[in-house]
C-alpha cells in the first residue's frame, strides 16, 4: 500500500492539521460510506469501543477502514479500545428511587428484587473495604461500603436522592484492584484482536506501571504488535510518580476526562490534562485528550463556544490527538463534528504556537536520535524551511521530532505499512509508505513538490533527517537541507 500515490488526495501543507482527530465508530457510522466521509473530513484514527458489538462487527469495521484509507491515499489508525473493569449494575426490573439513609445490597450473584438488593457485573466482595466511596450512575448517586455481606454482595449506604437504572456504571476511586484489572472479556478480545490489523490498543482504568507491562507480556506472547495507550481515569494513577512511571512504560496516554472526573473531582482534570500533555512530549509519547470535546453536537449542527475553546485549549498546550465518542458513536452529526473540530485545530495552530517545554526536559534526553531531532527542529526555525522530512523504519525518528512541536508539518517516510498507520496519529506527522533507499525522502518531497503540496511556490526548502543505512532502526545520523524547484 503506498498511500496518497496514484490515489486520493494529498493535503496541501497549507491545510493540514498538526493535532489530529480519533472518531470512535457506532450504529450512525458503521458503515463504509460515513467511514469513508470521515476520513475525507479529516479523521485521522478510528476507535473501536469493545465494551459493545461483536467479533464480527469488528471484522467488517477493519475492512470498511482500510478501504477508506485507500480510498482518500492516507494512513488511518485503528485503536483497539478494551473495557477493562468497566462495573456496571446488572438489569433492573424497573427504575428504583433512593433518597439518602437507604442502605443498598450489590450482589454479583444476585437478579433484581425489584427493591433493594440490586445485580451487579463485577465482585465487589473481593475488593472492597468497609468505608470505601461507590459512585453510581457517573457520580449522580453516592454511596459509601458498610458491609460485606456474603462472598458475592455488599452493603451500601446511599448519600443523596436519585434513581437507579439498569446498567448504570459503577466508580470505585479508593477501591485498589491489586492489578486485576485485565477481566476475561478484555483476555479475550486480546486474543482476538492479535491477528487482527490494529495499530493501538488501549487498557481501561489503569491503576499503575504493572498494569501496563503485564499486558504488554501477555500481547508480546501473542505476537500482537499494537502499540499500548493507557487511560488514565483513577485516582491512583494520577499519583505523581505513579502517573510519569505509567508514561515511561506505555506507548501513549488517554486523558480519559469522564471517569476521570466521576473518580478525582472535575476540578482536577484540567491540570491533569495539562501535566500528562507534557509528560508525553517529554518521552515521546503520543497523548489523546478524550471525553465530550464536542458533546452538544451529539444532537446540535454546531459546538458551543465552551466546547470550541476546549478543543482549542487542547490545541495549544500540544495534544496529539483530540477524540470523538458520543458525538460520532450515537450522535446525529458525525461528520459535521468532525469539520467543526477540524476547523477549530486548522484556526487555533496558524494563529498560536505550542510553547516550547523547558529546555532542561530535553537535556535529559541524550541518546543520538534525540539529539538529532532537536537540531533539526533547530534548523529548520533558523532557515524556515517548509516541512521537515523524516526517514523512519519504526516512527521513532518521527515521534522525537514531534516532541519538540514544529510549526510545521512532519513528512514521514517509511517502508513499514503498520509505521505509517501508527503515525496517523503522532502530531504533526503525515506518513507515507516507501521503499526504503538513499533517496527516499528526497524522492518523496520532490514528489509532493509536484502534486502541489508546498503551494504554488516556484521552490520549497525542505530538512530531510535520514541515517546512512536505510530502513534500519536506530540509525539516525544525518541533517540535509534540500530546495526543492
């Protein structure tokens, strides 16, 4: 597959967006024709929730991405989004009304006795401790452990008036799940997916670093390649060594801003966002800021000033990747959530630079590559070059240069397919598939030169990283300086 060659359109520099979008994939969109609208409009990666849909929904959702993305001549990436423990209550037989003084029975072995003693999906009586706080129904209705009743049941005793619905989730934000957090659904989904073709996969309610690295055991015994993204959502993975340790080891970080909020305080999502934002430049790791960006469009044409300036905020402090759920999973408006925030990224990157993170964050950073990647960052201020080139087997040389945020597009040139899908989502990063060579990412700008990328410049200056073996990773070595004409 060699993208954006003989097919599709190549998006001019001009109108190309440096953070990118993830749309997660529901009964409005699944089906080829708005998947394929949606990567016109400028999805960049599709997620694909796993806490709904079956084996085969996910099959077809694979094919019908991977058409669209040769369709419009760009990468995609898909992100394999698991459920984790995702507590739930179990079916009701009807709405039940709680006020504050009602004490509560959650039994996981137990149906609705249409009063008080409620189903739930997950044991509880394993895990919890007398005194600890269960939020129910996003928070709505609070709730606090008086008892262990029995090993499949607790005691709860509620805080506030509210009603009770079937399936509503559950948040434990003191609850320590002991790294237990990978369920048998999500074994399972693993399993599946490793043959599949995903490029991210992405672990729920994380709680520390061993969440991250037994998963990572448990794909690589499966041979499954994807690259990991761990959500943030407790309140013990925001501890402040617990939560960089979490970035060292995860290929990527989901500020995942609902439960995160439900489980830590809405008060403390905003700086939260903004910390793991630059923990993630910091070691190269690309971050996805989620969770209602765009949330009236579920049922309105058009976002609200909060939401724009949202996106916006996101935009600035230096996200990869702003996410979509709701809004294009059950919403009436999916592609034109998409145009909306697109317009939001293209406004807010040509009239605001991301600032530059403290020099001392990249003095840490010593190997060759990330000396490499800030100076051609460096250079290509200095000499106002029109893109910086980056040859690259495994995206690394690509995502080092992102952690510096140019102003400018990343053009990264690779003969590995699954790289250039993986980039689909690393700032500023517009990938292309070639074979590797000496020339390769010369060949490539003088090719985007001609289709028009640059403008109708009679030249363009382009630095082309690159390193004297080509399509081996690890490499990078050499800075040049090309006009183009």
């Amino acid at each position: 597959m060699y993208f954006a060659k003989n097919s599709g359109t190549i998006i001019s520099m001009i109108t190309f967006k440096r953070t990118k979008i993830l749309a997660t994939l529901g009964p409005p969109t699944n089906n080829y024709e708005t998947i394929e609208k949606l990567a016109k409009s400028g999805v960049n990666g599709f997620r694909l929730n796993f806490s709904h849909g079956s084996y085969e929904e996910r099959d077809q959702q694979i094919i019908w991405i991977r058409e669209a993305s040769k369709k419009t001549g760009k990468p995609v990436a898909i992100l394999q989004d698991l459920q984790g423990p995702k507590i739930r209550l179990g079916m009701l037989t009807q709405n039940t009304p709680v006020v504050a003084g009602d004490e509560l029975i959650l039994d996981h072995a137990a149906e609705h006795d249409g009063k008080f003693t409620l189903p739930i999906q997950y044991n509880l009586a394993t895990k919890v401790k007398v005194g600890e706080p269960i939020y129910i129904f996003d928070g709505k209705i609070r709730t606090s452990v008086v008892e262990i009743v029995s090993e499949t049941a607790i005691k709860v005793r509620v805080e506030n008036a509210g009603t009770l619905m079937s399936r509503k989730g559950i948040n434990l934000p003191d609850t320590d799940f002991g790294g237990d957090i990978l369920t048998p659904k999500d074994i399972a989904d693993v399993e599946y997916a490793a043959d599949k073709d995903f490029d991210y996969v992405a672990l729920s309610f994380i709680q520390s670093p061993d969440d991250i690295t037994g998963l990572r055991r448990r794909m690589d015994d499966l041979n499954y390649k994807a690259h990991i993204i761990a959500k943030i959502e407790t309140k013990a993975a925001i501890k402040e060594d617990t939560l960089e340790e979490i970035v060292k080891v995860s290929d990527g970080i989901m500020v995942a801003r609902g439960d995160l909020a439900v489980e830590a305080g809405a008060e403390v999502v905003p700086v939260v966002q903004r910390r793991i934002i630059a923990l993630c430049r910091k070691y190269g790791k690309i971050c996805i800021v989620a969770t209602q960006t765009m949330a009236s469009m579920v049922d309105n044409p058009e976002p609200t000033r909060a939401e724009v300036s949202d996106v916006a905020n996101a935009v600035m402090q230096g996200a990869d990747v702003v996410m979509l759920s709701d809004e294009t999973a059950n919403g009436s408006y999916p592609v034109e959530t998409v145009v909306a925030m697109r317009k939001v990224i293209l406004y807010t990157q040509q009239n605001i630079a991301v600032p530059e993170l403290a020099q001392e964050v990249f003095e840490m950073k010593n190997s060759q590559q990330d000396a490499i990647s800030a100076a051609t960052v460096k250079l290509a201020g200095q000499l106002k070059v029109d893109a910086i080139v980056a040859e690259t087997k495994s995206g690394a040389t690509a995502a080092n240069i992102a952690t510096h945020r140019p102003n400018l597009p990343i053009i990264s040139v690779t003969s590995d397919v699954r790289t250039a899908q993986q980039l689909a989502l690393t700032y500023a990063s517009q990938s292309f598939v070639r074979p590797d060579g000496e020339n390769a990412g010369f060949d490539l700008a003088r090719e985007l030169k001609a289709s028009g990328y640059f403008g109708d410049n009679s030249e363009a200056t382009v630095a082309i990283v690159s390193g004297d073996q080509p399509g081996i990773s690890g490499g990078t070595d050499t800075i040049r300086v090309r006009v183009l004409k």
